[in-house]
C-alpha cells in the first residue's frame, strides 16, 4: 500500500519551463529585497549594490511571463489568468495560490520596474534615462523599497507553497516547500550579487552580503533535513537518483562546499571565488529540478 494518497494524483506536466520560471522569479525577488534592505536600513555607501540588485531583479522577472505563459495548454488565453473573459473584470481568487501569484508576480514588476528605471538613471543620467531619476532617490525610492519587498517576498515563496497545495506526492506531503525555496532564493541572490558587485560596489556591502548569503545556506540546509522529517514515508521518492542530486549534488557541492570556498579563497587558485558563487547559484536551479521532477516521477 502506498504510504500516502498523493500517489494515486496524475502529475500536472511540469518540465523545464516551470523549473527556470521557479528559478528566475526567486532570483528576481531576492535580489530586489536584499537592494530595498540596503536602501532602507544601510548606508550611503550601500547604494551601488542596492543599485545593482534592482538592475538585476528586472531582467530575471522580465523572462518569466513568457515562461509560463508558454507552459500553458493554450498560452493565447494567457490572459483568462487576469480577467473574466465575458466582463473582463479582473479575475482575483482569494483561494488560489495560483491566482494571488499570477497578481502578485505584476505587482511585484510594477515596484521592480520602477526600481529599475531609478537604478538606470544613476547609471546613466543622460538622455531619456534622466526622467526617471526621481524614482531613484529621496522618498520615493524608500517607498518603493518599502512597499515593494511585500510582493517580493511573496513572489519568492508562493511558488513552493503552489506547489504545496496540490496533491502532488512530496509536494503536498510537507509544509517545508514553501520556506525552501524562499531561502533557496534569497541563497542564489546574494551569491549572485556578490560575484557581480565585487569590484563595484562597496566591500562592506558585498561582505554583508556574503555572510547573509552564509547564514541563508546554513538555514536551507536545515529546511532541507526538516522537510525529508516531515515526509515520513513519503521521503522514499528520494532514495533514488534524486536523493543523490539532493544529497550531494544540491547540499555538498552547491551549499556547502561554497561556504568552505568562502573561507579558503585559494582553494582552487585564482578561480575559487567564481566557483564558489556558481556552485551557489546553481543550487537554486538544482533544488527546484529535484523537487519538481521528483514528484512527477514518483
């Protein structure tokens, strides 16, 4: 007898473009929270790295409508997931995570958008870029920072917990989901952010970043442990090829072999830093290849 009814659910069909929707939504909101904290709560000298998390938070959110508009059966009714189709009146289900997500992702890209513009103002003050300046400082930047880290967070998290609410094995036989990949996000943003911001922003901004990044691991590996705990049975779908990417693939090399790097920086010669930053990102991608795939194949 099966451990758990979830086995008896047909799996929903999700491949590779859920999996890099999943990937460049996390990336996206967790570099747009880490730069709202720096403008919120640091100082001055934060503001190039702040500067470079909304610049990288926009191009990763802009790839994911597509993305999951092309995993749709019918992506040229994309739009039903917004609006009624015989009104046109904005289609909202409180009830449904898909839907508060389908909303939150385009309220989130307002708030990016604008983060974004603010950025590329500073960057390059000249020509049509000026006019948006004022999105990128006094009041108006701290609101949108303010505001923004809201659907930020929840475009971090909501797809573990959409996942969660189906009846999917695994998925909907832990309530860990959620929180993985909210702190899988927040993991492969601030690796990514420093790999790029070193040599561009503030030392004390990238080493800030660099210890959350450590302390962000450190919890999704124990995220990690709690959610095989409280699969009980369930966890059999991992003794296979997948518990072998989850094991050594996602928590030896992608988590906490960076964390080794970090503190041997001449490991690997002169490569070892960038090694370390992509075995970080990288788990991001690996974590949501062996959830998603593993229960469908369960």
């Amino acid at each position: 007898m099966p451990p758990s009814d979830t086995f008896f659910s047909q799996p929903p069909g999700w491949h590779w473009l859920v999996v890099f929707y999943f990937f460049f939504g996390g990336i996206s909101a967790g570099s747009f929270v880490y730069a709202a904290m720096l403008d919120l709560f640091g100082r001055p000298s934060d503001r190039p790295m702040a500067r470079l998390g909304y610049l990288v938070s926009f191009p990763t959110l802009l790839v994911c409508p597509p993305l999951l508009i092309l995993d749709l059966s019918r992506p040229e009714r994309f739009w039903h997931m917004m609006l009624q189709n015989h009104t046109f009146a904005p289609m909202i289900k409180l009830w449904s995570p898909m839907s508060i997500g389908s909303w939150g992702l385009m309220v989130f890209g307002v708030f990016v958008t604008a983060a974004f513009l603010g950025a590329l103002a500073e960057v390059r003050p000249s020509g049509i870029f000026r006019r948006f300046a004022f999105l990128g400082r006094g009041a108006i930047a701290k609101a949108i920072a303010a505001v923004g880290v809201i659907p930020g967070f929840l475009v971090a998290g909501y797809t573990g917990v959409l996942l969660s609410v189906s009846n999917q094995p695994l998925w909907a036989d832990t309530p860990m989901v959620g929180a993985l990949f909210l702190l899988s996000a927040a993991s492969s943003a601030a690796a990514l952010l420093v790999w790029i911001g070193r040599g561009r922003a503030n030392p004390a901004s990238v080493s800030w970043l660099a210890r959350m990044d450590a302390w962000v691991s450190i919890l999704e590996i124990a995220a990690i442990i709690t959610l095989l705990v409280t699969l009980g049975p369930v966890a059999r779908i991992l003794m296979s090829g997948w518990g072998v990417l989850l094991g050594f693939g996602l928590v030896l090399l992608g988590l906490l072999m960076p964390m080794i790097l970090h503190y041997r920086p001449r490991l690997l010669g002169a490569n070892t830093l960038s090694v370390a930053f992509a075995a970080a990102i990288a788990s991001g991608l690996l974590l949501r290849v062996v959830i998603i795939f593993s229960a469908q194949d369960a």
